[in-house]
C-alpha cells in the first residue's frame, strides 16, 4: 500500500513539475522569492543533529539565538526555537535560492497590494509607504502560515 502511495504521488509531483506556471485569471503570477520551510523546532540542538544526518549544512543563523538556516542543495529550511507557533511556508522577496540579494524584484509592498487585489486575508500587513526590509504574513485554507519576509529594501 505505501509503495503504490508513494508511486501516485511521485507521477503526480512529476506531472506537475512538467506543468508549466501560468498566470491566473486573478492577474499575474507574483514572484514570492526564495522559497524555505520555517520549522518550529523544540530543541534547536537535536534538530541540527537531525537535519545534519539528511545531508545538510548550516548557511547562516544564529544558534544562541535560537534560529539556524540549513541547505541541502537547493533544499532550504530554517529551524526556529520559540520563534514560531507552527511550521511555516517562507518566502523571501530579493533573495536568490542562495540567500544573496538581488538586482531586481517585486517589493513586499507591490506583492501586499496585488495579494488584496486578489481578495486575501493578510494576518499582518506591511506600511506601504515604507522602504526597508518588511513583511506581510497570511494563512492558506488550511491553517498553514505564510510568510513573505523581505530582508533588503525596497529596490529602486
């Protein structure tokens, strides 16, 4: 039974990484950024450990803080002590897959405006007047948390 699971759901992540991404009829696809999983872990020690033994490194973070960012390849995901109530899909705006900035890019504000025009809910919201780094945060019809967290400034 999980082999015939496993089957379907790999022809079906296939079909769909063979789909190409088209605009909705809501408007045009927005470019969230770099894309990671925020992991709310318990014991920011055991989940390194764990995290080291699949392959990955660490990229960045603060341990004695509580927040370490790790890579497997492409894979980015971020484990976050106390930080988060739940594991959360993260996005950011100007950041390439390898965490550098980038020249050019939708701003968090832009994305904001284009996310209500589409009649989302945001949880948090950004001030659309501002410049420097921001984010907004929403969350999907299943109760997964979104963040959209853009670490540069507005580009010019």
């Amino acid at each position: 039974m999980k082999r015939t699971i496993s089957l379907v759901l790999a022809a079906a992540l296939g079909a769909c990484a063979a789909t190409p991404t088209t605009a909705t009829t809501a408007g045009p696809a927005t470019d969230l950024g770099a894309f990671s999983v925020s992991l709310a872990v318990k014991d920011l020690a055991a989940s390194l450990e764990f995290y080291r033994r699949l392959g990955f490194t660490e990229a960045g973070g603060n341990a004695a803080q509580h927040w370490l960012i790790l890579r497997n390849g492409t894979a980015t995901i971020g484990l976050f002590q106390g930080m988060f109530d739940k594991n959360t899909l993260t996005f950011n705006p100007g950041w390439s897959a390898a965490a550098e900035p980038l020249p050019r890019f939708e701003d968090v504000r832009a994305i904001q405006q284009r996310l209500e025009a589409q009649g989302l809910q945001l949880a948090a919201r950004t001030d659309a007047a501002g410049i420097g780094p921001a984010y907004v945060a929403l969350v999907d019809p299943d109760g997964n948390p979104v963040l959209i967290d853009q670490h540069v400034p507005k580009p010019q």
